[in-house]
C-alpha cells in the first residue's frame, strides 16, 4: 500500500492509496476508486510483467524495436484505442503548462 506525498495540505496527505492488478493479459496496475468515482476514465499504470513475460515499453531501451511495438499494439488493443502517443518519461520537480 502506498501513501499519497501531497506537500500542498490537500485532505489526501497521509490517506492510504490501493491499487489493484487489472484483468487480463497486459500487466497493469489501476486504482479502484478512480474506476469507480471516474467510469469513463482510462486508467492505469503499466508494470514490467515478469522475467518470463517482460512488458518493457520503452522505444529506447535495451529491447528489441519490432517486439517493443508488438506491446504498444497489445495495449493499444486491450485499451480500445486507435493511437497512442509515447514521450520520455522524466522524474523531476519541473511542470510545463502548455496553453492552446
């Protein structure tokens, strides 16, 4: 179980947050008071699967590219979806705000 970091005095500091392993075959993550305060949202976070069965998603990491995109199209599909974007991801302190 983890706990929320909020620094901001939000009523969430300190609140325990569950996440569950979702149905099927992707490994993934999602937290079921999203699902059910959000129904229409998708959501989830993506794990590394197994040492038998690695889900590793990273365009530029020590994978194989064609194995690589045969994972974003099984998640694309178990998703629904017709696209998907990918970007770096980066930890850090920094937010950017795009405005139209």
């Amino acid at each position: 179980m983890k706990v929320s970091p909020a620094r901001d005095g939000s009523p969430g500091i300190g609140t325990p947050i569950r996440e569950e392993p979702l149905a099927g075959e992707i490994p993934a993550i999602a937290r079921p008071d999203w699902t059910e305060r959000f129904p229409w949202l998708i959501h989830g976070t993506t794990t590394r699967g197994s040492e038998e069965a690695p889900f590793d998603l990273r365009l530029n990491g020590e994978g194989r590219t064609g194995e690589t995109l045969e994972r974003w199209d099984r998640l694309r599909h178990a998703l629904g979806c017709d696209a998907a974007v990918h970007a770096r991801q980066v930890h850090g302190p920094v937010v950017r705000v795009h405005r139209a």
